[in-house]
C-alpha cells in the first residue's frame, strides 16, 4: 500500500537516516570520529545523534587518523560493528596504514580466523570551497586494494542504503559520500532502507551510448542524458555503485547493447577506474566496440579554490553532453 | 516386369542420381537428360545403376538409343526379353 | 619475501609452455579465400590421441558444407580449445599438439611441472578476442568488422563516416541493406543439403568479387579436334564394363595437368609473387543443381592413370554435391578446370580463383567445319579456354599452354 509513496529527502538527511536505523537495529553498531559528536559532525551528518544515542555509542575522538581508524579495527575484530568516521578523503590518507596494512589484510594472514568487519566513512570530492587539502577523489587508492569492499554513494537511494548492508559485511568496507551533494533533495521511497552492495545499475536505459559513471557523476550524467535526448540520442547511465569488486557483467552487458562507452569520473584520468573501465571493456567486449571508449575525468591539478575553477576541474554536464556527441557523430 | 514397373525402377534410379528432380514428371517423348537436367557424370551413374539393378549393360554406342523415356524403356524391354 | 612466495605468478601459462615444449598450434584453417570463419561441429580426438600427418581431427562446418579437417602435425592433442558449435575466424588455435619428439607418452613436460598447476593470471578470453581482424588496414570498429564479417561484406567496398572516416556498425548496416536489395529474393527452394545455398551463392560472390577486383585477366581460346580422344575413348570403353567407363572429361583433366608440368608458372599461387607449386593439384568445378558451385581438387593429377582420375571424380562429384568434402580438398587446389559438358555453351572463359593465376575451360564438343591440311571435314570440336593472371604470366605463356594441351589430346593414348 505504501509502495508507491515517496518523501522528500537530502543526501545528507538520507545518510543520517542510515546512521539511526543502523544504531537502532544493532547495538553493536557505534559511530567514531573528529566532531561527530558535539559538533554534530563536519558536515552535519550526526547532527542531534549524541543526544539521542549518548556519548559510548556517538564517540568524540581526538585529531588522529591514524589512531582512531586503528581503534575501529580493533573494535570490530572484538565483535563489534564500527562506523568509522573520516572528515574527508585526504585526512583519510594519515589512516591508509591501518586500512591497507590491517583492514585489507588480516583475513588474509590470519588464514581466514579473523574478520574485520568496519566500515569506514568518508567525504570526498568538490563543491565546498575546500581546496586542495579537503576536496579530493581518491576511490581509485582504495579501489586498487584487494581486501576492502569500496562503495560509492551517487544517489539519495543509496544514501539511505548502502551504510546498513555494508555493516552486514563481514569484510572492511569504504564508503565515499560526496560532500557536493549534501544539500540535494531528491525524491526516495518513504520505506527505503538496505540495497545491494554487489551490483552495479542501470540508472536510466538508453541504446545509443553507455555512460558509466559513479559518485558525484552519476546525477550529472543523468542530467546529460536528459539534455541528449532532446536532440535524439538514448544514453544508457551506468552507475557502478561498487567500485572494488568492480561489477563489469553489468557495464559490459550494457557496452554489448550500445556498442559505444563514455566512463566519467571525477578522479584524475592516470591510472584511474576509468582507466579500469575502459581496459576491461576493451578485454572483454571489443568486437562490440562502434567507437574507441573515451574517459571524461578530473582535470589533473590540485583542486583549485575558486569557485569557477573548482568547477572546471571535474566533468560537469554540459563536458558530458559535448563529448557523447562527439562520440555519436563525429 | 510390366512398362508401368519399369518405369517405377527408372524414376527411382534417377531420383537416387538426383535427389533434388522430379523424374517421375517426364512425359514419355522428354529427353531424360536435358528435362532432368543431369550432365554427363551422373548419366553415368544412371547407367552403372541400371546394370546393378537389372542386369543391363548399354554399351557406349548405344547410348544414342535412349535418349528419351520412351526409348529407354523400349531399349530395356528388348534386352531384357 | 612475498615477491619469492609467488614467483610462478608472473609466468603465464603460454610462457610456460613455450619455456618447456613448444606445443603445435592447430589452428581454424582457411579453406579458400573466402572463407572467413567456420563452426566447429565435432571433435574426431580427445586430449590424450596421438595423431599423425593426414588424420582427420575434427569436422568443422562453413559456407560450403560440413569439412573434415586433417592435421599436418603428428603429436599427442595436449588440449582442445574450442568446443563444439563454436564459430571462430579462420586463424583461431583451436586445439594444442604436443610434438611426437618430446618424449611420447609423458603427459607432465618437465620436473618442475609437477607442482600444483596454477591458475594462470590472465583470464580466460573469448576465442574469437585472440585472433586478429580479416581487414588489415582498413579503419573500421571492431563491431563493424564482426557485423561485415558475419554477413560476407567487403568493407573495401563501405564508405565510413565515424572519426576519421572510420567504418561503423550503422555504416556497414547500410551497406548489407542496400545490398541485399539488389539480390534477387530468394527462390522458395527445398534444398536437400543442410547448409543453406544461399551461403554458397555468398561464398561464390565474394571469391569472384575479389577476383575482378583484383586479377587482371587475360583470355586465350583453342579449337581442339577431339577425333582421335573420342575414339580412343570409344575403344577403350568398349572393353569395359559400364561401372569402369571413362567419361571424356578424365582425358581433359590428364592432359591440362601434362601440359602444366611444362608450364609450371601456370600451376601457382600468387601471394605478393609468384609461388609455384610442386604438386598440381586441379580445382575441378562441380556444380550443384540447386545453384552454386564447389571445386574439390583432384590431387596429383599428373601422376594419375585414367582409371584412377576417373575413381577420384567417382568418389568427389558425389560428396562435393553433399557438401561433404576434407578441408584438403578445398584448400589446396592450384589451378582449376571448369568443363561445361555437353548441350551447353561452346566455349567458356573464367574468372580465377585467388590466389590460383589460372583457370581452365572446356565448352561442349560439337560438331564443327574444320579445316586441316588443305580439307575440309566435319570434326567433334572442343574449345579450350585458358583465363590467366596477367601479374604471374603473360600471353605468350598461356598461348603455349594452350598448344601444348591440344597436341596432348592429339596423341590420346600417351594421356
């Protein structure tokens, strides 16, 4: 009866949504991090959760990455269920010790005994002003390693969802959630809660050309579509949702449909996922290639303080619908 | 062995020669080769057949007098009786 | 230490095998130029078989029937790539031969093959990805080469309207649209053999196609009195029983490959030079009553009697109107011979198949004036034709090839 019903919603009230129903439904479950707490976080995700929730379960931690990330492994190999809590994607690198040496790894060389089941948040990407100390895009660092889980949070929907099956997960998990998109409203089904976390989807169909993308790119890309088919291409947007174990049956199976692929992200282009994208398209669907696969990437700078730079450093919508058509006809 | 039977036999080799014609369509004046369309080859074979199944040789120089269905059939008749 | 833990993860398993035993490559053979790709429909061997020179291993299906496949290699089949109904290029390894050298019966190559066998870090690709596109230098997608592959179109002949005039799939839809237009619609025919005629038809058409395209052709033609064969032959006949008889086209078939010992640039492929050939292997053309041709070749020919040509017809014309012939007998003609028989047309002038430089052909011997010493008689008279590749041979070469055929079939006894 109330399958049809949506709310109004933002990015960021849908993360906070996932973050009470995970406290509520297991009480494992624990947020840690810099100004979770009191502050209500950074950017406001926990607002008004340590006066519900005290402070054992919404804990305050000093400024160590490194030290705190640290305690969350801990925790979860004792049994409980962490979210780990990093401000943003590049204070994240003072924790890739803990993640990649530990995290990643003790399943492996503890010979399958132990699991470590975390999960690790953190905001990435432009949209505030933030600068090159805060703003970056970093999925593909983690993506590359074997061992972690990597999600990235392109929509409202998965906003709501993917936060409480990654805590299912008996492995490390890392979500990246996009502080661009904070304050976007956009329409979910008022009883949404726990999605996939093994597939990639299909976020409008098309059968001119694929789009795939992910994170920040995915809305952008499917404004681009909209735009592209007033002039009569059908765009197919692909969002990979799972960045590690990359889900390629479904970018793949979407390339053998519209014979021509576009990947759009917003981390630098070199050795990036759609680099990744593109050398498996290539492997593995290259007689249904039309067209070469073209990557549309972030601009390889420092992302830059101004607003109109920060801007042009990412692939905005009008750089996606000038590049499909180029694609389409040359 | 009646005309009528003969004929059966006759169709029946030609339809082996040449599974994709219709022999038993030949009126009996027709040029059994030329209607049928079967070259030089398989008239060969049609004749090997023959011997097989009937025990009639034709030799070469007779070949002229069995042209057509009609004749056929009265070349085979007589060297049968 | 970890890079020591793993070193064998860095070899491949291609590596591996080149590093122990080469391993013989059976690959999808091409049976003819136009052959672009076949089915495999069943494997003759497993893993395990020793194979020698000459076995058929496998029956693989393509546009002109179903083909029994010798190898060329004798081994043991290590591994066999393809399965069955799998359609590949012509070129794709379908099958690993272990050399008869390395030690026969010994599955496990080296010592140090004995540690568990590990997974290869490549990925298992799809067989079709390994081998390399037919159209070398033409710029077009992978797709619309696959999509003009699939359905026998020439790209030489599509316009390309991608980036940089590239082909693509719209361009080489247009391209089969508009010439399936012009094709007549099919003939609702209830054809016996199992490959439909219509891929023959193709087959042809792309063969010939390349042919006009590419050969330039020089034509010569001959009047043969034929009475001396034809008596011989009626004499010879006459001493045999009818399953023996000789038919005339055995004579013309011996003498073309006589006169092709003195002429062996006649008797040659043309791939970027001439190349000769030591055997003369004669591409005789059979044609199937529901429309459409093939040519088996009659291996050897010079060095069979009569009796034994007329066997080898005896044996192909049947098979060939099957379509049921060896991969041998469609790739390795070098010449061809195309005889009209009689009622037919007097002389026939033919379009070579590449890479062959020559054809061949034979009207219908009719009775014709003919004019000899002074007199003037009614002979049976043959004409003779012979289309050379003007590239390998000029006309002075073919006009001796052509006396030299008809002084053959002047001394019919000598045949």
């Amino acid at each position: 009866m109330a399958d049809n019903k949506t709310i109004k919603i933002t990015y960021r009230e849908a993360l906070k949504q996932a973050i009470r129903e995970a406290l509520l439904g297991d009480e494992r479950v624990f947020l840690m991090g810099e100004d979770v707490g009191r502050y209500g976080g950074a950017f406001a995700v926990s607002k008004g959760l340590l006066q519900e929730f005290g402070p054992d379960r919404i804990m305050d931690v000093p400024l160590s990455e490194s030290g705190f990330t640290g305690a969350g492994i801990g925790a979860a190999l004792a049994g409980m269920r962490p979210i780990v809590e990093v401000m943003t994607v590049n204070f994240s690198l003072l924790a890739m010790d803990q993640i990649v040496n530990n995290a990643a790894t003790l399943l492996h060389m503890s010979g399958g005994q132990l699991n470590v089941p975390v999960v690790i948040r953190m905001g990435c990407g432009i949209g505030r002003q933030l600068a090159a100390q805060h703003s970056h895009s970093w999925e593909p660092l983690y993506a590359h390693i074997p061992g972690l889980i990597v999600l990235s949070v392109g929509t409202h929907e998965d906003a709501r969802g993917m936060l409480l099956s990654a805590l299912k997960s008996p492995d490390p998990v890392v979500i990246f959630e996009y502080t661009y998109m904070l304050n976007m409203e956009a329409e979910i089904p008022a009883g949404a809660g726990a999605v996939d976390i093994s597939k990639a989807k299909v976020r409008r169909e098309g059968k001119d050309i694929s789009i795939i993308t992910y994170g920040a790119g995915v809305y952008k890309s499917l404004e681009a579509a909209t735009e592209l088919a007033a002039s009569g291409i059908e765009a197919e947007v692909v969002d990979l949702r799972v960045l590690r174990p990359l889900d390629e049956t479904t970018f793949l199976a979407s390339v053998g449909k519209t014979h021509r692929a576009l990947v759009v992200e917003e981390a630098w282009r070199s050795v990036g996922l759609a680099a990744e994208v593109s050398a498996r398209i290539t492997e593995k669907a290259f007689y249904e290639l039309d067209a070469p696969v073209q990557r549309l990437c972030g601009v390889e700078v420092p992302i830059p303080y101004p607003k109109h730079l920060e801007d042009a450093s990412v692939p905005q919508r009008g750089d996606i619908v000038r590049a499909v058509k180029k694609m389409i006809k040359p | 062995m009646t005309e009528a039977e003969l004929k059966t036999v006759i169709f029946q080799l030609l339809k082996q020669i040449a599974p994709d014609t219709e022999p038993s369509t030949l009126q009996s004046g027709d040029n059994i080769r030329d209607t049928l369309g079967i070259d030089s080859f398989d008239a060969l074979q049609f004749l090997v057949a023959l011997d097989e199944k009937l025990g009639i040789e034709i030799p070469e120089q007779d070949y002229g007098k069995t042209g057509t269905l009609e004749q056929l059939v009265a070349y085979v008749q007589s060297k049968m009786s | 230490m970890c890079e020591r833990a793993f070193p064998n993860h860095l070899i491949t398993k291609s590596t591996y095998n080149q590093i122990h035993i080469p391993m013989i490559e059976f690959r999808m053979p091409s049976l003819g130029a136009d052959m672009e790709d076949g089915t495999l429909r069943e494997w003759k061997v497993k893993p395990g078989d020793m194979v020698h020179r000459g076995d058929i291993i496998a029956d693989v299906e393509t546009m002109k029937g179903i083909i029994e496949i010798e190898v060329f290699d004798e081994g043991i089949v290590e591994q066999l790539l393809i399965k069955e109904d799998e359609k590949v290029p012509v070129g794709t390894v379908m099958a690993l031969i272990a050399p008869s050298k390395a030690e026969v019966g010994v599955k496990t190559p080296a010592p140090e093959a004995k540690a568990p066998e590990l997974h290869p870090i490549e990925e298992k690709m799809p067989a079709a990805a390994v081998s390399v596109p037919a159209h070398e230098g033409i710029r077009a997608s992978p797709l619309a080469k696959r999509i003009a592959a699939e359905n026998h179109l020439d790209l030489a002949t599509v316009h390309g309207t991608g980036e940089g005039g590239a082909i693509t799939r719209e361009d080489v839809e247009k391209a089969i649209a508009e010439r399936d237009i012009k094709l007549p619609p099919r003939a609702p025919v209830a054809a016996p053999p199992a490959v439909a005629t219509d891929s023959i038809r193709m087959a042809v058409a792309a063969a010939m196609s390349k042919s006009n395209r590419e050969i330039p052709h020089y034509y010569l033609d001959i009047a043969i009195d034929m009475s001396k064969a034809l008596a011989w032959l009626a004499e010879a006949n006459r001493q045999r029983p009818v399953q023996k008889r000789l038919l005339p086209v055995v004579l013309l078939i011996k003498a073309v490959a006589r006169s092709l010992q003195e002429f062996p640039d006649l008797n040659a492929l043309w791939d970027n030079g001439l190349q000769r050939k030591k055997d003369i292997n004669i591409g005789f053309v059979v044609s199937l009553r529901t429309g459409g041709l093939v040519v088996p070749a009659i291996h050897h020919a010079d060095k069979k009697t009569l009796d034994e040509i007329m066997e080898a017809l005896n044996d192909l014309i049947p098979r060939a109107r099957a379509l049921k012939l060896r991969s041998s007998e469609l790739s390795e003609s070098t010449i061809t011979l195309t005889n009209l028989g009689d009622g037919g047309a007097d002389s026939v002038f033919g379009v070579i198949y590449p890479p062959q430089v020559a054809i061949v052909g034979f009207g219908g011997i009719t009775e014709q004036p003919f004019a000899e010493n002074g007199m003037l008689g009614v002979r049976p008279v043959l004409r003779a034709t012979l289309a050379g590749d003007h590239r390998a041979t000029d006309g002075l070469t073919g006009s001796r090839f052509l006396a030299t055929l008809k002084k053959h079939l002047q001394q019919p006894e000598t045949l």
